[in-house]
C-alpha cells in the first residue's frame, strides 16, 4: 500500500492539500483513504470509511473515543488489582480525554489501516492528514521510542519466570498481575511494530505542505533534518496559496514576488524533491470542484512496497577504523549531540532525537571520533581489542 503522510507549519492548509492528493489519486485510477483529525468540507465525517468519491473514502479520527475505549478496557483487565485495592470503577462518560491521547489515536489508526479491519478494504493508497511539522515528527519516532520503553521496562527474559509466579503469589498472599501486564505488552508492541514498519516502509513517504514566506522556510529547513535522522522520505514540498505572478496592483504584486523569491529558494534547497504549487482560490476551498482545482499538488507517485532499509551506512576509514555515516542535511555542527550508552547510540540533532541500535560489529569497537561534512555525520568505530576476534 502506498502511504503519504502530509504535515507542514500550523495554518499552511495541510488539510486542504492532503484532501487534494487523495482526490488527486483517485483519479488517477487507485482506490484510496483520506484520514484525517479535522474536518474535510464536503467529506463524510464520521470514524469509520465512508464513501467521499468515485475510489475515495475519508475517515476521522476520534481521539476522545479512543482514549475512553482504551482506558476502560485496561481498567477491566486490571480489575483483579483494582478490586484488591478497593479502587472505584471509573464510567467512560466521566472520562476526558488527556494530553497526548490524540498522538495516540493517530498511532492506531494507523495501524487499522496497515493491518487491522480497514486494510481488509483493499486500499492501494493511505493519505493521512497528520498534526503541524513538529508535533508530526514527534508522532512518527513514537512508535519506535515506545517499543524502546516496553522491552527496558518489560523484558521478553523476565517471563521465563513465568511458572514461579504461583508461587510468588501465595508467598506474597496477593495476586501477581504480570502475566496480564507481560502480555499486554506484547500486544502493544506488536501494533507499534506495525506502525513502525509501515512508516519504515518504501512506498511510505512525507508530503510537506507550506505557505511561501521566511517563517515557513526556517520551520521546513529544520524538518529536514530531523526527516533525515528517522529516515523519512519526502515525495513533494507543496507550496500552498501561491498568488497569481504579474498583477498590476503594485502591492498585490509586492506580495507575489516574495512567493516567487521564496519558490527560487525551496527548488535549490530541496534539489531532487519536487517543489510543487498550490494557488490560491481566493476563498478557502468548500467542495470537491475546489480540491479538483488544487490539482498541482500531484498524485503520489507508484512506490512498490517492501523495507526501504535504513538511512545509514559504514564505510572503511583506514588502519582498521569503520566511518558509520548518517545523511543530516541542513545540521549544524553545534547542535549536534553523540552519546553512547551500552549498544545504542543516543543522536540529538537541535530539538531531535534518536536512539539507534549498533549493528553487531559497531558494538564491539569503541566511539573515537565523529564529525559533520557535507551534510553527512560520520561517527568513527575503532575496533576493541578485547572484543574483536583475533586473526591468527
């Protein structure tokens, strides 16, 4: 399935243009999803897929129903603690929902849509509607983070002790709850590992959408680089509202020059990612004949599916060292951090953050340099020799 996950600056009309990439990709003959949290005016609003056009379905997600469901339904698998514990029961029409409980309802989405009940729809393309760039990132290195969290807080080994928890539990005269806890978990991590696989995927890629001006190209210049450490493809930037060129009003014209100067500046910086426009109806678009207007952001292109592997590679330094090399484009040397911790490496590049996992051979050597030129960050591996096979 191919997937084009759309976000940009907060008040760009990302909205807008990922309604116009589904509508675009249904007619182009592919049967497609929009799934998005905010209304598509003259969409179907409701949760579950509804037909919005010929080979187009849309979608909303709930983040308020989710959060309920899930809160009652881990309320009633720990209800031997809760009842032990003398713990009131809480009604989902007290709940309300929490912070963070939308970037969680995204999350499962998602995954109804990779491999749940909505996948059995046949979908060949997924366009979602994502929250504005920063939070966006954040949502798509969740899954990877919270599976993090799981096997540290909850490790696979620690189950094989699963035939003394009997016994356990009569010493301690209370009732253990890890066997619930234990596959609760399990259940948690394969649905982020769906996430995570389908965001990893080769036909998945991100659509960043953006009204031309010097804000704008600040926020997308730090996205890229942050794109880059969680290796996320972008397929198009979409340049959304661009006025008309030529008007004879001078002020009119002053602003439609700066989108022009800005436009120059996104096709050098993003050399090898379409830059795309969008123009500006002059009203905000209302009905499928306006989104059918907005056809200049493109159909996303046919991406065959499979891992698309990760964004790093080594290569060979000389006098035995191995170069571990990172695209980071647009990083700045003083914001960049390097940690290493066990058998991971702790990367910060300014406001993001990644933890990545050594290959084995990596996590036999000792870290004794790194630096950043041409955009590629190139962390050096010196082979310990307390740990590296020996060679007769």
């Amino acid at each position: 399935m191919r997937t084009v996950l759309v976000t940009g600056p907060g008040g760009a009309g990302r909205t807008t243009v990922a309604a116009a990439t589904a509508l675009a990709s249904a007619r182009d003959g592919r049967r497609t999803l929009l799934v998005s949290a905010d209304a598509v005016p003259a969409f179907p609003a409701g949760t579950e897929p509804a037909e919005a056009a010929e080979l187009l379905a849309c979608a909303r997600v709930d983040s308020a129903s989710h959060f309920r469901g899930e809160l009652l339904e881990l309320q009633d698998r720990a209800s031997g603690v809760l009842d032990l514990l003398g713990a009131n029961r809480l009604d989902g029409e007290e709940l309300t929902e929490l912070p963070g409980s939308a970037q969680l309802a995204v999350l499962h989405t998602l995954r109804r849509a990779a491999e749940g009940d909505w996948a059995a729809e046949g979908y060949e393309v997924l366009v979602v509607d994502l929250p504005p760039l920063t939070d966006a990132l954040a949502l798509l290195a969740l899954p990877g983070q919270l599976r993090r969290y799981l096997r540290r807080l909850l490790p696979r080994e620690r189950q094989a002790a699963r035939a003394l928890r009997p016994v356990l539990a009569q010493l301690a005269g209370v009732p253990m709850p890890a066997q619930w806890l234990y596959e609760a978990a399990a259940r948690k991590d394969a649905e982020l590992a769906a996430v995570e696989a389908l965001i990893g995927d080769n036909a998945t890629t991100v659509r960043l959408v953006a009204e031309p001006g010097r804000a704008a190209g600040e926020a997308l210049s730090a996205a890229r680089t942050g794109l880059a450490l969680h290796g996320l493809r972008v397929d198009a930037v979409v340049a959304s509202k661009v006025l008309p060129r030529h008007s004879g009003d001078p002020w009119f014209a002053d602003l439609a020059a700066g989108q022009e100067k800005c436009l120059d500046h996104w096709q050098q910086e993003w050399q090898g990612t379409p830059v795309r426009e969008a123009a500006h109806l002059g009203r905000e678009p209302r009905t499928a004949e306006d989104l059918a207007l907005l056809a200049g952001v493109g159909a996303p292109d046919r991406r065959e599916p499979g891992h698309a592997g990760d964004p790093w590679w080594t290569e060979a330094a000389g006098d035995g060292v191995i170069a571990w090399c990172l695209p980071l484009p647009g990083a700045v040397k003083e914001d960049l951090g390097l940690v290493r911790r066990g058998d991971e490496l702790l990367l910060t590049a300014g406001r993001f953050h990644r933890t990545v996992r050594l290959e084995s051979a990596l996590r036999r050597c000792t870290v004794s340099g790194a630096a950043l030129t041409d955009g590629v960050l190139r962390v050096r591996f010196t082979p310990d020799p307390a740990l590296w096979p020996r060679t007769q």
